[in-house]
C-alpha cells in the first residue's frame, strides 16, 4: 500500500516522536509513504490567527499536490 505523507512542520522539532511511530508503524504494516514535493507549512499556528483566508491556501495548495499524486493521504501532524 502507497499514501501520500504529510508529516508536517513539527515533525522535525516538537512533534519528532509523533513522526518516529507513524513512521515505523506504517513501515512494520508494509505500508509505503510519499511526501508531496515542496509541501509547505500549513500555518496552523501563525496564519489561522492572522489571516483566515491565507490558512485555508494553505491547506489547499497541499491537497492539491497530494491529488496531482494520485493517492489517498495520511496526515500525522501534530496541529
């Protein structure tokens, strides 16, 4: 089986345990991932409070490169 992943930003800083488990979960179930290129943050802490509109581009620009791939998604961030 083959998911898009989007780990998210905290994945490398506060939320790297969270990423380590979905990570060897997944592969210990044969599980495949694939990050979508240049996936960007999707603001949840920073833009939600400042700009509504500018979160939901956010989000939107990431699905959109997940549905270009063909694959359902799997997100494990932790915001």
């Amino acid at each position: 089986m083959k998911y898009a992943y989007f780990p998210g930003c905290s994945a490398e800083s506060t939320a790297r345990d969270l990423y380590l488990s979905t990570v060897a979960v997944a592969r210990a179930l044969g599980i495949e991932f694939a990050e979508p290129e240049a996936w960007s943050c999707c603001g949840t802490t920073m833009a939600h409070q400042v700009d509504h509109d500018l979160s939901l581009s956010l989000a939107a620009a990431n699905l959109l490169k997940v549905k270009d791939m063909g694959l359902d998604m799997v997100v494990s961030c932790a915001s």
